[in-house]
C-alpha cells in the first residue's frame, strides 16, 4: 500500500491548481506521440476525497483550464456529468485502492502498448528500467474498455503496489505520488522499453542483477530531483509546440 519514496505533497490545494496539473500533464503526456482525443491524466486534490480529470472530446495536446472536471470519490453518481471519459472508472478505482497515489494516468503509447500485446516483459536493462524495480503489473482479464466498477478493480488488483500496470492488447496505466511521478513513470517506461528493443537488435541481453536494481533506486529516483525535472518537461513542452508548429506551416 505504499510507494517507496517520502514525498513533499505536490497535490493540489484546490480545483484551479489541479486543473492546470492535469492540463500541463496531458500536454506532456502528448509528446510522446499519443493523438486522437484518447487517453486521459487525472490528479488528486489535498483533501484526498476530489480528483480532477480531464474531460472527453479533445486531445491531450489540447486540454486547458477549462478541460477539467472534478469527481468526488464520495458520490456514487461522481462519473454521471456530460463530459466524462467512458473509461474513468480505471482512475477512480485505483484512488480508491491506493490512497497514496496522488496522479493516474490512463494512455497507449507506442512501446508499453506493444508490450501488452505480447507475452514478453520488462527486463533490468539500463537505470530507466530500475524506476520499475517492483515490475510492471499485467491486467489480462480480455482487451475490452474498462467500464465497470468491477474490472477498475480488477486493474487495480493486477497494478498492486507498481508503479505501472499493461492492460493487455490495450493499453497502459501509470500512477504516482503526485503529477511529476506519474508522467516519470510513462516517459521512462517508454524510454525503457525502446532500449529493450534496440538492445535486443544489437546482441543478448545483459540484465543488471535484482540485488543491483533495489541499490540503485533510491539513489536515482529522489523526490527532490522530480520539480527539475517537472520544470524541463514543462519547458520542453513549449519547444515541441515551437516545432511541430513549424512543421503544420510548412
Ligand atoms: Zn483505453
């Protein structure tokens, strides 16, 4: 029931600042190549009852201020409001399975995804993969969307105390402290996984031994290196926007 690392609390204190988590969030979340209006970034607020979420109908790359509903986990019809994502059970289920987390984020990039399709996993290949020192957790119950109270908890199960659960033939779903953590948690996945594909081409695998990975963790993943961290995504964020509008006036 815990995440390893002591936390500041970066949850927001009210609905204008965890709606511009979720907003940047999912503008980060957008640069590693997710497009369609699919895929959604949810935070929890202090109080630990409200989350805030981004709403249906527009890209990750688009969401604003105004994009963002808040749920209480309280109220029974919290998910019955225009604009709901049909899949937001997955979010509400694991805050209430984990009151630790602070961040779930539910997408399909490219390499997690291609991952869930098959039956291969993640090895201890680089110190990326060492954030994962726990594993990656694996829902195999069918492909299907997850829109029932019952398979939310069934994701939550499958994702146990990791940091990032696949949902087979779908998807993947990334949970953290707070909003830094979980967008960590999907870039270095990814990061992750596309080395395991390049390293795999170049020869066989070297993994670095579990004993290793548990030493190295808690060097390379501190609570106080994620806000510089949160600040170059951030910044990142307006260089990409810089160049993929170079891009569309080509
Ligand atoms: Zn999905």
């Amino acid at each position: 029931m815990s995440l390893e690392t002591p936390t500041q609390s970066w949850l927001a204190l009210d609905a204008q600042e965890a709606a511009k988590q979720v907003a940047l969030g999912s503008q980060i979340m957008s640069t590693l190549g997710e497009d369609l209006t699919l895929g959604h970034v949810s935070v929890r607020h202090e109080c630990g009852n409200l989350i805030s979420i981004k709403r249906k109908g527009i890209s990750l790359a688009e969401v604003g201020l105004d994009d963002v509903l808040v749920v209480d986990l309280n109220d029974p019809d919290g998910l019955k409001v225009p604009g709901m994502h049909l899949e937001a059970l997955i979010h509400t289920e694991i805050y209430r399975a984990r009151p630790e987390i602070g961040a779930v984020i539910h997408s399909h990039p490219v390499y997690s995804t291609a991952l869930s399709s098959t039956n291969a996993k993640l090895e201890y290949l680089t110190h990326d993969s060492v954030l994962f020192h726990n594993g990656i957790g694996r829902y195999a119950d069918s492909a299907d969307l997850i829109m029932t109270p019952q398979q939310g908890q069934r994701v939550a199960q499958a994702l146990g105390e990791r940091r990032a659960v696949l949902l087979q033939n779908h998807g993947v779903v990334f949970v953290g402290e707070d909003i830094r953590w979980a967008i960590l948690s999907a870039i270095t996945l990814e990061r992750s996984l596309k080395l395991q594909m390049i390293a795999g081409q170049l020869g066989k695998l070297n993994p670095i031994p579990l004993a290793e990975v548990k030493k190295i963790f808690p060097i390379k993943y501190q609570d106080k290196f994620l806000t510089e961290y949160w600040n170059r995504w951030v910044r990142e964020l307006s260089e990409y926007k810089g160049s993929q509008g170079t891009r569309e006036n080509r």
